[in-house]
C-alpha cells in the first residue's frame, strides 16, 4: 500500500459560493462593507449613488416608489476614513480569502492611532465579498502605511465564472503609488456594473435597515457615522431613532454580579428600584423597553414609514452593531406573545414594544464560553426585567 498525502484545492466557484450565495442581498452585502470600515476605525462611512435618478426628497412618495433609478452607468461608492490598508496589505488581507487578521476580539486602540478601542465585528474572513454581490467591477482603492501609499485594485468578479480554473489563477491588475506628502487614510470602494436595477423602494429599505443596524448607544458616542449620498449636496446621516417615540418605558442596567437598577417611567412620573437577580444571569447588560400606546404606534409610523409590527420588537445590540435575527419582526425570541395568550403579561404582546437589549463581546466573556445557553440567559434576564414592567 502506497502511502501519499492529499490536500483540498479550490477552484473559482468558490469566490461565487461565497460572494453572490453567501452574501444573500445588496443591504446585507453595504452593511458588511460598512462594518469593515468600523473595523479599520473610520469615523465616518458614506454610501453614494452616483449616477442614481434620485433625491432624498423621493423617499417619502410611496407612490413613485417602484420607479427604477439606476442605469449601466451608476454606482454605488463606499468610503471610509478608517486606516485603509498598505499594498503589503491588500495582498494579504483583502485577497486572501478567509483571513485571519481580526481574531482577536479587539485591535489594540494605539496600533493604529490615539483612537479608543474598539470591538471588532469581522470573524469569517468574507465580508468584503459583498462587492460582488452589488456589481460585477470593483475598482479598490486604498490609502494605507500612515498616507505614503496608494493601491490601486481593479476585480472582474466575473473572472470567477470560469470554473475551469483555480482560484489562485485568476489575477487582477493593481498599481501602487508612493506618495511624497501623506495622504488621507482610508478605503474607497467603486463598485459598477451593478447587478440588480434599484427602486426609490430599495433605497427606502436599505436606509431602514441600516438605521436598526446600529446601536443607540454607538449613536449616543458620535464615533461612527453612516451617511447616505443621492448627490453633490444632497446627504443625510443614519440615525437610529426608532427608541424616541413612546413616553412610557423602562431602562435597566445589570452589573456583572447580577445587581439591576431600573427605572419605570411614564410621561408624568418616574420610579428607580433596584433589585438583584438570582441567579445573577447575565450582565453587564443596558436596556431600555418602551410601551408604544396609540399615540406613540401612530407617531413612529408617521416619522419611519413602517409599523411597529414591521419594525420588529426587542433588538440584541453587540457593541456597536445589531445581533440578528433577535427582534425582527415575527422574531418573539422572549416568547412574548406567548406569555400574553396564556395572561401572564396582560398588558402587552411584541407589537406593543419596541426597545433593545446592549451587550458587550468583551464585558460578557459568558458570549464566548457559553455559546449554547447565551440566548438563554440572555432570555431569562431580559423577561425578568419586563415582568418588572
Ligand atoms: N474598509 C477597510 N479598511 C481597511 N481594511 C479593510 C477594509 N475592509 C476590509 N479590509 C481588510 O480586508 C479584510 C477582509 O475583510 P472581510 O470583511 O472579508 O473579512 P473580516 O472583516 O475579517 O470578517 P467578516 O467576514 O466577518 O467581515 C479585513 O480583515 C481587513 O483586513
Ligand atoms: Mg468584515
């Protein structure tokens, strides 16, 4: 018997695997590329439709709303202000397929600049894969190694479609420029030939979206910022307002021995207590839970465009960013309306609240040895505190 060694090789349907397949739709496709862009500490990332037939003031005319906007020529550019990355870097980071550059949980805040730490969201090493999925061309361009130099990167994606070749087969043209003056750091994405026509409706979702995507919290810290572009002048930041609107709720925060202060309160008045949970389930956690009455429900719809019921319920923030699919709608992950059928909350079922539960990567290290029972910790700490309600 003869004895030989084996290995896996990959060929060029595994970039299509990951990019068009895995990354399921163009919002989830801008929302990994915006998280790169957290990760490489920017503080600001602004999507732009260049060459779109659209204003922010069409957003409201639900009646318009399936006319087409895009044509060949559009594109959707994504840039960041973030550390971008040196040449060295492009090749071993963006064009080395499951990298491993962000395992560890949070990049040391001085690595790069004075900037705080910060916790990073990439860990599958796939994210960037969301450029194929808008549009066939990517044109990279990325101002790393402190402004001293700039790579250029051109991507066919379609390059991959011939399946015939390896994956490491398949090369792309790619300049670099050392510059003498330091430039701003950062990335620039310019992704044409878009794959799919978009709507006024598609925008409207995407901006929704992306508006329950990130944490209050981050918001409350003016770190980061999401802005979306329709022209030269005609920008708006994202901002997740959709905890603003009800009079009544409740806002809890649990210490890590499981100490909870809250506070109840209504237009009129305001109770604080403090109790402490046995067993201590999970924290340090924050949360805050409103009851949308009529006048709140109706409120939210008139400024967001959507019901609470299609806006979901308690949402999971991890840091900066949202933990999906907890509190989508349909999503009664504390079995709520459960609860409500069988009379143990009278009151409510997950149409009437909206609110969200904030944890931390790095303050819960329960997140990481207790992957199995999270959810069901974090179950029981978060319907503690709405029996409370
Ligand atoms: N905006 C950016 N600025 C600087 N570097 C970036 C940027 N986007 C991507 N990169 C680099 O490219 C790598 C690949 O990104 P990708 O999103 O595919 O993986 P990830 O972020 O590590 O993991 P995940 O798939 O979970 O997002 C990153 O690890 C990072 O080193
Ligand atoms: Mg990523």
């Amino acid at each position: 018997m003869d004895k030989v060694a084996l290995s896996f090789s990959t060929n060029a349907k595994l970039e299509k695997l990951i990019g068009r397949e895995l990354i399921t739709n163009n919002i989830i496709a801008i929302f990994e590329l915006i998280k790169n862009s957290y990760d490489a500490f920017a503080h600001n990332a602004i999507v732009s439709f260049e060459g779109f037939d659209i204003s922010s003031k069409d957003l409201g005319k639900v009646r318009h709303s399936e006319r087409v906007i895009s044509n060949v020529d559009s594109r959707i550019i994504i840039k960041d202000d973030g550390v971008g990355m040196s040449f060295e870097e492009v090749k071993t980071k963006w064009m080395e397929i499951g990298t491993t550059s962000k395992e560890n949980t949070y990049i040391e805040k001085s690595l790069y600049s004075s900037e705080d730490k910060r916790v990073i969201n990439g860990e599958k090493g796939i994210g960037r894969f969301g450029a194929d999925k808008l549009g066939s061309l990517l044109r990279l361009i990325s101002v790393g190694a402190d402004g001293y130099e700039k790579t250029t990167l051109e991507i066919d994606w379609n390059k991959f479609d011939d399946h015939e070749k390896k994956i490491q087969d398949i090369d792309f043209d790619c300049y670099v420029e050392r510059c003498t003056i330091p430039q701003k750091t950062g990335l620039t994405l310019e992704i044409s030939l878009l794959r799919d026509k978009w709507t006024i409706a598609d925008i409207v979702k995407l901006k929704n979206h992306l508006k329950k995507l990130i944490s209050p919290f981050a918001q409350e810290q003016e770190r980061f910022q999401i802005y979306l572009e329709y022209s030269k002048n005609d920008i708006e930041r994202i901002v997740n307002d959709s905890f603003e609107y009800a009079t009544t709720g409740i806002i809890a925060n649990i210490d890590q021995y499981g100490l909870m202060k809250y506070e109840i309160y209504t237009a009129l008045e305001s109770e604080c207590k403090e109790i402490k949970l046995v067993p201590p389930g999970f924290g340090p956690l924050k949360l805050q839970i409103l009851y949308m009455d009529k006048a709140a429900k109706n409120a939210f719809t008139r400024r967001t465009g959507t019901t609470t019921k299609d806006y979901g319920n308690i949402k999971v923030f991890r840091d900066d960013f949202r933990v999906l699919p907890y509190g989508e709608k349909e999503n009664d992950w504390l079995g709520i309306d459960n609860k409500h059928a069988q009379g143990a909350f009278r009151t409510f079922g997950t149409r009437d609240l909206v609110g969200y539960v904030q944890i931390s990567k790095i303050d819960n290290p329960i997140l990481k040895y207790f992957v199995k029972y999270r959810t069901d910790l974090l179950i029981f700490t978060v319907s503690t505190i709405i029996r409370h309600f």
